[in-house]
C-alpha cells in the first residue's frame, strides 16, 4: 500500500451547536501551524441548534481551493453523521466513530429526512440489514473503509482528571477529541492539536488544560489500540510564510476597510450578515502611518431598503458606503439603487447569493442571481457587477469596487454567493498597496470653495461630472429621483432627457475600455485549447483543479473565467470562445444565466451546460466527471448535478 | 456679512398649487434658517415624493429628492456620515405615515440630530386626491369614490411611542409660529418631529383653511372661531429633562397624550414634548469612536497617494496561522 503524504479530505458533522465548527476550527488550525495549506466548506442547516451540520477540510502541500466528492476520513461523535456520511467515503478512507452509539436506529433521529431514511433504508433492506449505524458501518467496511471505534465517554469516566467533572463539561469535549482521533489517524503530531487548543481558549488555563488533557487520552488511546498504519499520513512543513486562515466574509470586510469604506448600513441575513458583524467587532483600527486612528460605522437598519436608502445618503456625504445583503434582501433594494444610478451616486451592494428565489435555500449555495443583479430595478441606468471567484480576488475586488463606484459614479454590485461566505483558506497576508484607492472626479474642499458656478450633472467629455459633497462650500446641489437637468432640477424637458439617458449609459462604454482586462474576465490555461469551459463566481475553484487534472490526461481544455459582467466584455468573448471547438458552461443554477448572458451578447452559445441546484457547491470531482462524459460523447446537452449531503 | 431670506430662495418656480399650504411651509423652513443664519452650504434638506417633496427644489441649500417612503433612511445615512450637518428631512402624510411609516418608527429609535417636517393634508395631492393614513374614517374627500374605510393614523402618538424626543404641531397659515417651531425644532438636541396641517385646497375639501379657522363656528358677532390653538396659550410645559421627578414626567406624558388626541373642534398647535433626557445617536457613536465629530465618516482621509491608509496587521494577526 502506497502511503499519501500531505493530501486529505477530511469531514466531521454533528448537531448545530454541538461544537462542529469548533472542532473543525480546531483541526484546521493544527493542520495550518504545521505550514499545510487548508481549504474549509461549512455546510448547514437555516436552524440555531439541533440540525445536522458538517465541516469539510482539505490539506495539502500546495494551496487547495474547493471542495471534493472523495473523502478519506470522516470523524463522527454521533450517529446521524455516520449514517448521512458513510456513503462519501472513498476506497481507502476511515471512518472514527463514537462505539457507544452503533446500535441507533433511524428513527431515533428525528433530523434524518424521511427522503434520505428511504434512499438509505431501501439499501439496507436489500441487503437484509436492519436501518441502524451499524449496518451502515458494515457496509462501508464491505467497501473497504476502516473503520476506529472511539469510546469518547468511557475514556473520560476513567480518566483521573476528568472524571471528576460534570457530564456537561465533558460532552463538550467529545469534539476535541474527535480532532485528536484524526490526529492520531494520520500520524499527526499531537503537539500541534494542543497548540490550536490553547489559541481557541486562549485567556481560559483550565479550560485548556482539560481540553489537552481529553485530547491526550484520545490520541494514546488511538494509538495503542489501532497500530496497523493508515493509508494517509499528515507531516508538518517548514514554511516562513505569515499567513491567515480567512472566510470569505472576513476577507470582504477587510477589503472594504482597506478601500476607505466608513459606513456600512445593513439588515441581518444569510449569509451576508457575518461580514457587517465582523465590521462592527473592528469599527476601529489603526492607520498605517501610525499616528490616529480609522473606523467604520456600521448600522443595522429597520429594513434592506433603509440600508441601502442610508449607505447611498452616507455616499451623498462623501463616505464610501456599502451595504451587504442576499436575494431577499436586494429585492427590497431595486428601487433605491435606480435612485443612485440616475444620481450618479456611488454606492457598493455586496451581494451573497444563496438559494432562490423567496426565501429558498438560506445557508445554501446558488448562483441564481445573476440576471436579477443585472437587471434589478427599473427603467435603464449604468451598474458594474463584478463577480468574485475565490477568497483572495474577493479581498482585492472589495476594493475595486469602491473606486468603479466613485469613478462612475453609480451603484456597484459585487457578486459573491454562500460558497464564497463561508469557504475558508489559508493565504499569505493579503497586500492593500496592490489596490491603488481612486476617488474620480470627487472634489476637494479648496476645489469646490473655488467654484464659481456648479451643476452637479454637468455635461462633459466623458460624462463624469465633478462631484461635491453634502456640506461642501461652493458646492451646493440638488437630487432628485425625477430626471433632471444639470444642475439636479427636475425636468421632464425631451431634449435633456436624451442627454441625460446618454451622459449616464455612456459611463459604461468608458468602463469597459479603462477596466484592466485580469478585472474583466481570466482565461486560465492554454489559450488554444480544443475546449473551453466557461464560468464564473465559487466554481472556479472546483474548475480550476479540474482544468489540471484533465489536461494532466492529455485533454486539451482552458477555462474562461467571467468577473465583470456589467458592462460585458463581449469583443473579448467572443475572439475567446470562438477559437474553441467545444464549449462547456458551468454554473450552479438551473438555466444558464451567465451562458445566457455571453448568448445576447455574443451570440455564441454553449455546447453543453453542467448545471447544479440542490444547494450543494459543485465540487471538482463532478467537474472532471462531466466533462469527461461530454468530452466522451456520452453526455445530454443539459448534465445535472447532484451531489451533496 | 449676514444671510437675508434671499439666500435660502432657489430660483426654482414652484408649481405647486394657488393657495397649497406648502407655500407656508416653504416660507416658514426658509425664515427659520435665515433666523438661525446657518451658512447654506452646511445645510441639507431631504425629501421623500409627492407634493411636499418638491420643497428642496425651491430652498438654496443641499437638497436631496428622495424616494416615496425613503426620505428619513437617506437622511439618516447622511448625517451619520457627517454629524456636523444640519439636516431637515421633510414629506408628506402619505410619504411618512403610509409607505415610510416604518422607517418613521425605525428612526425613532435612534434619536438622530436631525428634524422631520411632515406636511399633513390627509390625502394623496400628486395622485389626485386619494385617502391618506391620516384622513379619518368615514370622510369622503371630494375625489374619493367611497367614504374612506380605514382609520386614521395619529402622526404625535406614533412619534412619541417610537421615541423622537422633540414632537410638535404646527399649521401652514401660521407661518410665525411654524417658523418658531422649525427653529427649536432643529435646535433640539436629538430626533424631532413637526406635523404641518396643510389645507390641499385642490383635493381636501373637509379640512380646508375655512374649517380650520372654524368659518362654520362664528360667535355671536359673526366672528369666526378658529379650531387651531397655541399650546402657549394654556401654558403647556412640554419640558422633561433630568431634573424633571418621575412622576411629574409621568404625568406629563398624560398630557401628551391628552394633547395628542385633541381633534374637532379645538386642535393644539406648537410644542407638545420636549424630551432632554435621551442621548443622540451620534453621541453613543462618539462615546465609542472619539474621532467621530472631529474625522466624522464622510470626511475622513482614506488614501495617502492613492495607498490605503488602513492598517490592516491587526486583523491579519487575529486570523494569523500560529
């Protein structure tokens, strides 16, 4: 048997609540001191506390970015995640269970899906099994899965320190424990799970020492009782690199602090509101130059419409504002960024999509809303939307944004989705210099004082006109949601209507030519590849480590990346795509909207949509699987997707 | 060099209606600004849509044309930005109590420096006539096909139970006590609130101008009995403040309430409450970033030759990989 180093998909679940991500923290954290590279999906129930939940963690020695359908250990302490995860094992894996529970039957768990007791249960039948977790256990060691049984609570009874506390202390460290069986699993040196405990409880001695103490028993007993080698094995890697272990929440909220953004306005929702909450826990912050200090202010509204109404009259004031939101929540907001598209006001909406449409499939993952983010509100104004692939670009582009809105001067739509919110990595320190801060044609002080007439929606050259702010001397200016002439008075005038319409639309043909060409679309790999598959937003992860496994078995496949899709980079598309011979569009909805959107403007369609909508992030295996089925002639024009838990 | 009356005038014609008591209104905003001789340029007055909501347009300061519903979100977004604005959000009844009347509670909540003229005239004037949150049950002004079938909402109750801390009445055709009201209005420290009567003379014909200056309630010489009163008049002390004993405050929120619901024949006017034991918002916010007044959120520098100025190691540290 051929031993694996540095490379492991590894999945622990449990009730919400129950420690899940405090475990999965725990073990990443072990995993990331010893210098690998961590990938994390957290997947979860619309639900505070009993739901199942799990955590999925890839290591590696090199950067990994999505999830996969393969895992190799899976580490349970209850028995629902034994009987729903089983089955996702790959040949070879492990499976760490708590013994104590082998005997539960299905029905005793109240969470399990009558839908997935039947597709279950139906196997078990066939095979003459009763539904407990043991015959599911059988089965996976049929397969051959190993399978470690851990007797979590005899192994804190007996032990001498911790037998003395109470049975709810030590429930609670069942987790831990469950990170230390892994650790033992995988020849993973202890000391490193002991370090990440004393970060997670750092202040908290006792907790710690306890904490220590059950992982310590765990491993021992893991190690003595299971000596026979598993296939995979985790060795540290000496590594100088300062990096942070980051969700794509945390990495927009830093981009915007970076940007200058100072008022956040938002309504709580899923599964944007971790971003606003992680603003307001840092609405101060120093400055680089060392002297004073910076902040944010962040406002809860009654409502996504006061968010958005309030981040666009911070903007009228000067403020870079944002707020953050998800399906639901922009829908309110459709009016409102009409408002600041024919006032020329910039405003950012950093928008998470989730499942649709109503309130659909909240802690799930969808790219649903990609039409509606282009075309939310009514009548025509200019917006940019840019789609963000993964964390790092959702770091820079959270940046970005913020000069477009203020170059532009009109409402900015960053795309992200859960995928993106929740997945977390590990990186280098992200650099703020990269993103040089462009403020357009905002006027100073001493600028607007030295005016001596102003319109503040005067023609111009390039359509831009000089921007004053709210308390600005010199720059005194009206708004309004009617159209207007120069100086912001309403008009129902034809002739200034028309130039109105054509100052405002005409931001967006500037755009396109000044945009940076990597801010409006990547083509990763071989420019001449026979197959190019298109797509945008989390998949391009699950793409990307696809793209490499094909073309490692000699297929020849590039991938184009969509970011800026308002205003669309047609002349650009088009010379791309029709150099390929085949086409794959890959997107996790139901009709093919960014396929859609390169139709109407290109007029180029795709030869095959790889579509996913059960809420589920596409992960790379089913990438490689499908197109090798297209790639083999065997697949419908429509494959969809199905995997997920 | 002082402000005349002429320096809040835009030269914007308005077209509202002959006799609307916006004009009123107009004049009583503008009078109050030049009395206080605030410079234009530090001023920024906010609207939501409708009739009312063309009143920025003729004021030569800031003006901001919002919304149907949104004005006090805007505004709000505004002068948290920059605290040291002075901002006035105005609207009508429809605007503020019907489609805004969240954001009317939402706000009160926070008690923002800044001040909420509504102009209350019972009807929908821009769409012709139709009934607002605030005409009473069973009128049928004269577009509307049936009697109105709903209740009437009361704009003083609904801002006391929200929390705005300065809450007063005035009327359009009194324009020196409007004037007066607007002033403290925007002088108290903290959210306030002045719900305008306003005659619609085009589609209002109940409480009209004659029915507010009780044309149909003369005396026995023939003289006319207004409806409307001054407060001031009864000697209403609306003040509570800290040294106001609890149960004097109690008792003076009795009143109030009292006050607030008087309606027919004797309908108070000027200040009902004025609330000094609240701190504002931006107080709250100041007690937790000392820099807000001086570097508030709009004016505070962001880049230094285009680099970002915030320093993020902090963060970066917090997440760090050990």
């Amino acid at each position: 048997m051929e031993l694996i180093i540095n490379h492991l998909a590894w999945r622990i679940g449990g009730a919400q609540g129950s420690g899940v991500d405090s475990a999965a923290n725990l073990f990443a954290s072990a995993m990331a001191s010893g210098g690998l590279h961590v990938f994390g999906n957290r997947e979860f129930y619309s639900n505070i506390m009993g739901e199942h939940s799990y955590f999925e963690l890839r290591v590696s020695d090199h950067p990994v970015a999505c999830p996969t359908t393969r895992l190799n250990v899976l580490t349970t302490f209850d028995a629902e995640t034994a009987i729903r995860h089983s089955n996702e094992i790959a040949d070879g894996g492990a499976l760490i269970y708590d013994i104590k529970l082998i005997d539960t039957p299905f029905e005793k768990i109240p969470n399990l899906e009558r839908r997935v007791q039947q597709d279950l249960g139906k196997v078990l039948d066939e095979k003459g099994l009763p539904r407990t977790m043991n015959s599911m256990l059988q089965l996976a060691e049929q397969r051959g899965i190993t399978l470690y049984p851990v007797p979590y609570e005899d192994l804190l009874k007996t032990d001498e320190m911790l037998q003395k506390l109470p049975y709810a202390t030590l429930k609670k460290m069942v987790n831990t424990m469950s990170a230390a069986a892994s650790a033992a699993l995988l020849d993973y040196d202890l000391k490193f799970i002991n370090q990440g405990l004393e970060e997670t409880f750092s202040g908290k001695q006792k907790v710690i020492e306890l904490n220590i103490r059950a992982a310590e028993i765990t491993y021992d007993y893991f190690k003595k009782t299971f000596t026979k080698p598993f296939s995979r094995k985790i060795e540290p890697i000496e590594s100088n690199e300062k990096r942070l272990y980051v969700n794509g929440n945390q990495a927009v909220g830093m981009g915007k602090i970076a940007a200058g953004c100072s008022v956040q306005a938002y309504y709580p929702i899923s599964p944007a509101t971790d971003e606003s909450t992680y603003l307001e826990g840092h609405e101060s912050f120093p400055l680089k130059n060392g002297d004073g200090k910076g902040s944010i202010l962040v406002l809860q509204t009654g409502d996504e419409i006061a968010a958005i109404c309030s981040a666009i009259g911070a903007g009228l004031s000067g403020a870079r504002a944002a707020t953050s939101t998800s399906g639901p929540g922009f829908s309110l907001m459709a009016e409102a960024l009409g408002w600041a598209g024919i006032n020329e006001t910039p405003v950012v909406v950093t928008l998470y999509q989730r499942g649709g449409p109503s309130t659909g499939l909240p802690t799930r993952s969808e790219q649903g809303d990609l039409r509606f983010a282009l075309h939310a509100g009514h009548g025509e104004f200019p917006r940019l939307l840019v789609a963000s692939g993964d964390l790092e670009e959702s770091f820079y582009d959270a940046m970005r944004v913020f000069n477009y809105a203020e170059r532009y001067q009109t409402p900015v739509i960053h795309l992200l989705d859960k995928g993106l919110a929740t997945y977390k990595r590990t990186f280098p320190y992200f650099d703020s210099n990269r993103i040089k801060i462009e403020r357009g044609a905002l006027l100073s002080d001493e600028e607007a004082a030295k005016l001596e007439s102003y319109d503040r929606f005067a023609y111009t050259d390039s359509n831009i006109s000089p921007r004053t702010v709210l308390g600005q001397a010199g720059g005194v200016s009206w708004y309004t949601g009617d159209e207007s002439t120069e100086d912001g008075h309403i008009t129902e005038d034809p002739i200034d209507r028309i130039l109105m319409m054509e100052k405002r639309a005409n931001k967006l043909v500037s755009a396109l030519q000044e945009i940076p060409e990597d801010e409006q679309f990547i083509l990763h790999g071989d420019p001449n590849a026979t197959t190019t598959i298109v797509g945008w937003g989390s998949t391009k992860g699950s793409i990307l480590e696809a793209l490499g496994r094909l073309n490692n078995a000699d297929h020849s496949v590039n991938f184009l990346q969509g970011r800026l899709m308002s205003p669309f980079p047609a002349a650009a598309f088009s010379t791309i795509l029709e150099k390929a011979e085949h086409l794959i569009g890959i997107e996790e909805n139901y009709s093919g909207q960014f396929a859609q959107l390169i139709r109407e403007h290109t007029g180029i369609a795709m030869d095959y949509f790889i579509s996913k909508y059960n809420g589920r992030p596409i992960t790379v295996d089913e990438v490689e699987e499908s197109v090798l089925e297209i790639m083999g002639g065997q697949a419908p024009q429509k494959v969809v997707l199905h995997h997920g838990i | 060099m002082a402000y005349s009356i002429q320096d809040y005038k835009s030269d914007v014609h308005s077209n509202w209606c002959p006799g609307c008591g916006d004009f009123g209104i107009l004049n009583a905003v503008q009078m109050s600004l030049m009395d206080m001789q605030l410079d234009p340029h530090r001023v920024a007055v906010f609207s939501g849509v409708g009739c009312a909501a063309k009143t920025p347009h003729y004021i030569q300061t800031y003006g901001v044309h919002t919304l149907h519903g949104r004005v006090l979100p805007f505004a709000t977004g505004a002068k948290l930005a920059n605290p040291n604005l002075n901002i006035i959000a105005v609207g009508g009844d429809g605007d503020g109590m019907g489609i805004g009347a969240g954001h009317f509670v939402g706000t009160g909540r926070m008690n923002l420096d800044l001040t909420y003229v509504l102009f209350n005239n019972g009807v929908y004037g821009l769409t012709k006539g139709q009934a607002s949150p605030t005409l009473e049950l069973g009128q049928q002004t004269k577009s509307l096909p049936q009697p109105n079938s709903s209740g009437a909402v009361n704009p003083l109750l609904l801002a006391f139970a929200s929390g705005y801390s300065f809450i007063a009445r005035g009327y359009a055709y009194n324009i020196p006590q409007l004037k007066g009201l607007i002033r403290d209005a925007i002088e108290h420290p903290g959210l306030s609130f002045v719900e305008v009567l306003q005659p619609c003379p085009t589609y209002n014909n109940i409480n009209t101008r004659e029915w507010y200056g009780g044309a149909d309630r003369k005396d026995a010489e023939g003289t006319a009995r207004p409806r409307v009163y001054n407060l001031e008049d009864q000697d209403h002390d609306p003040l509570i403040s800290s040294e106001t004993a609890t149960e004097s405050r109690h008792a003076k929120v009795g009143v109030f309430i009292e006050k607030a619901l008087e309606w027919g024949d004797a309908i108070p006017t000027g200040i009902f409450l004025r609330n000094l034991t609240q701190n504002t918002y931006e107080e709250r916010i100041g007690e937790r970033i000392d820099t807000y007044r001086s570097e508030p959120p709009a004016r505070r520098q962001i880049e230094n030759n285009q680099q970002s100025v915030a320093d993020l190691e902090p963060l970066f540290e917090e997440l760090r990989v050990f």
